[in-house]
C-alpha cells in the first residue's frame, strides 16, 4: 500500500504563504492519484488538489485555484502543495492522501482516497 507523510503546516498571518510537503511511497509511489485534503473543525472533508504522479496534468478545487497550486518533485517522491494569500477561513488540518493507481474521473472526491497521512495543522490568524 502507499504510505504517505505530510509536513509544512504551521501558523501564519493572513496574507501569508505556505508550502506544503507529502512524501509518497510504496508499489505504487511510481504512479498514484495523490491529493490534498482539508477538513476544519465541524466541517466536512474538502478535496483541494490532485496529481497523478509520473506525470499528468494537476487539478485544483475552484475554491482554491488561483491561490493553491500542487506539484510534484519525481526525484524526491514529493507532491507540494503551495498555498498563497491565506485567509483564516484557510484553517484546517491538512491531509495527503492516495488512490493506488489512477485518478477518478469527475469531480475532486475525499471518498475517492483509501490512503491517509496523518495531517498537517494550518491555523492562519487575522
């Protein structure tokens, strides 16, 4: 199974920036649907980004696009998650997670991923 370890969350002004990290291995670290994911206390699950891993074209919520992008680093088996422009409506705990192999077509899915990390806290102040 795909193991998954995220780090770069931190506490932050509004307006600020920060970077995200998700190590990805396993089988199928070669070619995953790998995402990022958030949920805020008394809210639900929201699907921010996703990448297929070797390559294909990331797809960013609507939400965050514009502010959120996600990329990866093939050397590194790392996919980024950058975020700009934080607001505290941005506070959540930030998770990676994996679909072994492809992306689902359609829309971003939280239930499309069986693979979890453990999560990132972001706490973003006004």
């Amino acid at each position: 199974q795909v193991q998954l370890v995220e780090s770069g969350g931190g506490s932050v002004q509004a307006g600020g920036s920060l970077r995200l990290n998700c190590v990805v291995s396993g089988f199928y670290s070669n070619r995953n649907c790998v995402a990022w994911v958030r949920q805020a206390p008394g809210k639900e699950r929201e699907a921010l980004a996703q990448i297929y891993t070797g390559g294909d074209t990331p797809l960013i919520a609507d939400s965050v696009r514009g502010r959120f992008s996600v990329w990866e680093d093939v050397a590194k088996n790392t996919v980024y998650l950058d975020m700009n422009n934080l607001t505290p409506e941005d506070t959540a705990m930030y998770y990676c997670a994996a679909r072994s192999r492809w992306c689902l077509p359609g829309a971003l899915d939280p239930t499309d991923f069986s693979n979890w990390g453990r999560g990132t806290q972001v706490t973003v102040s006004s």
